[in-house]
C-alpha cells in the first residue's frame, strides 16, 4: 500500500529536550516536506526536499532541522524544542504537484 | 502576506444540497490548484486539482471552477453527504503542476446536516 508514514504519532516533551519525528514514504517521490497546522493558520511548510541531499527551507523554518540521506526518509528535527514548536506536524511526499501527505505526529512541548 | 485565502472559516450545509466552498488567490505565478480533505486525527488528503490551462474539472460529485481573471476558485459539492463533514484546504502552486511547494489557505469547516 502507498502510504507516508510518521512516528511517533503523539509525543510530550519538556523544553529543551531534543527530539526527532521520523518521515517514511514508499512511492519513490523525489520531493518531499514537512508542515505544521496550527489553529487559525492553515498548514505552514516548514522544510522541503526536491531529492536526496538537496533540502531549503520553508516558511516557518526556525527551529527546525531536515536531513534527506535517501529518498524514502525526510526526518524533522528538533534541537531544543520550545512550548510554541507544540503543533500538528504532517510530512507529505509529492508526485507531480500533489502531496501525500503522512498521519501526523501531534507535539506537546511543555 | 497570505497568498492564499479561504475567508470563510465555516459552513454548514443541509444533507443533499450543494455544498459551494470558496478560495481566493493573490499570486498571479500560481498556475496549478489543488483542494485537500481533512479529517480529525488524519492527514489531509487529496480531493481534486485544477491546472490554470483549465476553468473547471470535475470528478464525480466534486467539481472546481478556476476564475484565472478574478483570482478566485471554488469546490461545488453536489449533492452534499454526512460523511463530506471535513475540514477543506484549498492550496496552489505556481510550477504548473511539477514538483514544486505548494501554498496553503487557512481551511474551511464543512458540516453537512442529516
């Protein structure tokens, strides 16, 4: 089954403490990206990847790190999160110019 | 700067009627658009997409309608179902379709009455 894939689905954590939010698709998608969905703003893309090794920065970057060192796994990571990184997080993967997108990981930061 | 605006937060529409959500565009680069489905605890998914070449395209019940000269799309539903109650995310990019970022609006509440 195509699918995009993200653990953990739900995490808490405390400030500061580093976390990594993995991203899996099986599609072979060249690009992929991550967003946050937050009330009142829509998705917001954090970080985006056109292909292996090739990642730029999105609207809402800060914060944030990306790694792409193979085609099916595009992790988001946290360094030291912050209480306002609490969101809704969706990786998606695109073919053409639609996303798929994951199940998204819910992130509490307290 | 919100480039893409969904500037009804809500609607509610009676079960078999026509359900019309409304997207407004500023960016005159965006050439592809795109409507998105999300349920509560789910990831959005992907309903129907119009490429600006085009002013309307439709898949079964659901139908987009570009207006290129007003910056404006919308989704008609027809007829309208229960199961249609979503959250709905209009987006746009402004690659004509290729691998490219796509722009989201805010999101519009669809509840369908029984």
């Amino acid at each position: 089954e195509a699918q995009v894939t993200q653990n953990p689905r739900y995490l808490i954590t405390v400030t500061g403490k580093k976390l990594t939010v993995t991203c899996s698709q099986n599609m072979n998608h060249e690009y992929m990206s991550w967003y946050r969905q937050d009330p009142g703003l829509g998705l917001r893309q954090i970080y985006y990847s056109m292909n292996v090794e090739v990642t730029d920065k999105g609207d809402v970057p800060e914060g944030y790190k990306v790694s792409r060192k193979e085609k099916r796994n595009f992790p988001l990571i946290l360094e030291s999160p912050s209480p306002n990184q609490t969101s809704l997080y969706f990786c998606a993967s695109s073919y053409g110019g639609t996303q798929y997108f994951g199940p998204g990981t819910r992130l509490l930061v307290l | 700067d919100q480039q893409v605006k969904q500037n009804s937060p809500s609607l509610s529409v009676q079960e078999g009627r026509i359900s019309i959500l409304n997207c407004d565009y500023t960016n005159s680069m965006f050439d592809y658009f795109l409507w998105y489905k999300k349920y509560p605890a789910e990831g959005p998914t992907f309903l129907i997409s119009i490429s600006s070449i085009k002013d309307k395209n439709e898949d079964g019940r659901f139908t987009v309608f570009l207006n290129k000269s007003a910056k404006h799309l919308s989704l008609h539903i027809v007829p309208s179902q229960p199961g249609d109650s979503a959250v709905y995310f209009c987006a746009a990019s402004a690659s004509g379709g290729a691998n490219s970022k796509l722009t989201f609006g805010k999101g519009i509440t669809l509840s369908v009455r029984p």
